[in-house]
C-alpha cells in the first residue's frame, strides 16, 4: 500500500503542477476578474457590448496559465488562436473592419455641407493633442502615437494603429477606446453646455440639401485620391473605408455592401475582439503604460470635443445669419456615431424642434477620416 500510495501522490503532484492553478499568481486572477468586469458592463449596462464581450472573454482565455516551459501555449504553431492572432499582429482585420463601416456609412450630410469637413478635422485635435502631451510625460513617440488615436473615437483606426507602432499597449488602447466610446453622453454633454449659451444651442441648420446620386458614387473615388495621395500610409485604411462606401453608393452592388456592412463584418469584429482580449495577460496589462493610455485617452476625448464646439464658434463667425452652424454639432468630430445622437439630445433639451442628428453626422463621418489620416501621418514618420 505504501508504493502505491507513493505512486498516487506523485502521479497527483505532476498532474497539479501543469494545472493552471499551480501555475497562477495573484494578478493572473485580478485580470481575469477584468474579463468578467467587460462581460458584465456589456451585457448589464449596453457598454459596447459587441467587442467588450469577445475582449472579456478573450482576457479569460489569454490569462489561462500554462505550465512554465511547457512545450504549449496560445501561440504554438499550429494553435487554431495562434492563427487567428495572425490577423491582429499583421493588421489585416482593421481594414475589413473599415470596409464595413464604410459599407454602412451615409455620407450625404458631408456632401450636402462640406465645411463640415472642417469641423471633424479640428476634432482631431484631441489626437495630437493628447500625442503631444504624452511626449511631455516622456513616453515613446510609438506609444505616444498609439494613445493619441483613442481621441479619434474609432476603435478599428485606434487599434490598427497600435499594432503597428505599440503592439505593448493594444489592449489597454482597446478597451480605453472603446470604453470612452460607451461614456460619450456621460462625458461630452457638461463640455457642449459649458462652452456655449443658450442662444448658440437653439441655432437651427437649414435642411441639408438633396444630394445627388452621382455625387455619392463620385465621392468615395475623389475622396480616395484626395487623401491617400495626400498621405499614402492611410491607404490600408482609408482604400476600405471608400471602398466599402462605393459598394453601398454605386446601386449596382447591394448584396457585396450587404455582406461587408453584415455578415463580414460580424466575423471580422469576433476574431478582433477575441485576439485583443487574449494579449492583455496581466504581465502586459499592468504597467505604467496602461495607466498612461487610460487617463491622456480621457483627456483626447475631451481636447478633441472641445476643439470641435469652438472651431464651430469660430467658423460661425464669418457666417451670414442663416448659414451658421449650431455648436452643439462640434462634439461629433470624434467620429463615434453615438456622438451625432447626443448632439440632438442637447438641442432638444433648448429647443424641443431643433433635430440635429443628421447634421452632426456630418462632422461624424469627416471625423472618421480625419483619424484615418492622422494615422497614415503617424505610420509615415514613426514606422
């Protein structure tokens, strides 16, 4: 009986020493209590809830312990995770995730208005602005780069960014990005409130003017050449993004814009979610890095809200009565749609009539392009 109890206790003690449990640490356990945090906000509270529930589910996965040296682990060749990591770490998800939005973006309020355009380029103040303070506090220009971009409100751009220039901090840059995307009415209202008065907030736009279908088939081709002759390392961005908008516009390839704005588009955002979740283990996570990312993401937001509202105050200045625009729209610069809806909730708070969801749009969209761009501009001088 003594040998075989002998043979029991080491057959149990190597068969507990590969277990993830002998393997933990203490933060091991703190991240995966994040990963639950994600699902719960998404699921409880509506926070984003298609890319927080694959990111917090992919935390749980990516902080399973495996054995120290063992001869496995999540990105061993021939590892189904390994494979889909390969679409993050080489950026190839992003620009179908461009194409998609483009797929489902309305770019008629731009078109009908094209200052607008000027609007959602001023929002990207927030980008370098915050680039720039993150230089001050001595970070890399990469990572620097890589935080800035959260200020643009889009999570594709913000992470296809990051895995080009700060694949350290992608994690933290996703969940920050999208997270602030989620607290936009929570943040952005006391901003638009403070920084104008009533008589701004119950200007009313005159009705956007019907836009032609020629003109939105041939704004996605000049818009390309425009800006990616401009600033070439925007292409892989920008190219799907016009792409995906010429699909929608043309009227001849409903089914292909159908299949990128949806079913493409769904699979795409999985496999994001679930990689970006999988490289944030707690060795990762928890530096300084994360810290930094967390608070100057906040302050791009709200540079990028702030520049947007008083661009507008400026530009309305050599406005004629009836052509000014309502500085409530100068939020939307940030490019996240929810932003367009909080323009309109302000208003009518002023002026229960005054709609101005379809006109903050267009500050939306140019937004989106303008984070396209900034990115290109940081991919052709820090890469």
């Amino acid at each position: 009986m003594g040998g075989l109890g002998t043979f029991l206790t080491n057959n149990f003690a190597d068969f507990w020493s590969y277990t993830g449990f002998a393997n933990a640490t203490p933060w091991t356990f703190v991240m995966m209590l994040v990963g639950v945090c994600l699902i719960y906000l998404a699921v409880k509270k509506d926070f984003e809830p298609m890319l927080l529930i694959p990111i917090g589910f992919g935390i749980l996965i990516g902080n399973i312990p495996f054995t120290i040296g063992g001869d496995f682990d999540l990105y061993s060749d021939g590892s189904v995770l390994n494979v889909l990591y390969q679409g993050l770490e080489s950026g190839w998800y992003l620009p179908l995730i461009l194409l998609g939005i483009g797929a489902m973006t309305d770019f008629s309020a731009l078109i009908s208005n094209p200052k607008l355009m000027l609007v959602g380029a001023a929002a990207q103040l927030g980008i370098f602005g915050a680039y720039i303070l993150a230089m001050v506090l001595g970070l890399d220009p990469t990572q620097a780069a890589g935080i800035g971009t959260i200020g643009g409100a889009n999570g594709a751009i913000a992470i296809f960014l990051a895995s080009k220039l700060s694949p350290e901090l992608i994690g933290a840059i996703a969940v920050s990005v999208y997270m602030y995307i989620a607290l936009i009415p929570k943040i952005q209202p006391m901003i638009m409130r403070l920084l104008t008065n009533e008589n701004e907030r119950t200007i009313k736009m005159k009705p956007a003017r019907q836009v032609s279908h020629t003109e939105k088939v041939m704004f996605p081709i000049i818009g390309l050449l425009l800006t990616c002759l401009l600033i070439p390392a925007a292409l892989p961005l920008l190219g799907m993004l016009f792409f995906g908008n010429l699909l929608k516009e043309s009227g001849v390839t409903r089914r292909l814009a159908e299949a990128a704005s949806g079913i493409l588009l769904d699979i795409v955002t999985i496999f994001l979610g679930l990689t970006v979740g999988i490289t944030m283990t707690a060795k990762s996570f928890f530096t300084s890095g994360t810290v930094y990312t967390i608070v100057l993401g906040f302050l791009a937001i709200v540079i990028a809200t702030i520049a947007g509202i008083l661009f507008v105050k400026l530009l309305n200045m050599f406005l004629k009565n009836g052509n000014k625009i309502n500085p409530l729209i100068g939020n939307a610069g940030v490019a996240a749609p929810i932003s367009a809806r909080v323009s309109e909730e302000v208003a009518l708070e002023y002026d229960s009539t005054n709609y101005l969801h379809m006109h903050a749009m267009g500050p939306c969209a140019a937004g989106i392009i303008g984070a396209a761009i900034a990115a290109g501009v940081f991919i052709g001088l820090l890469m």
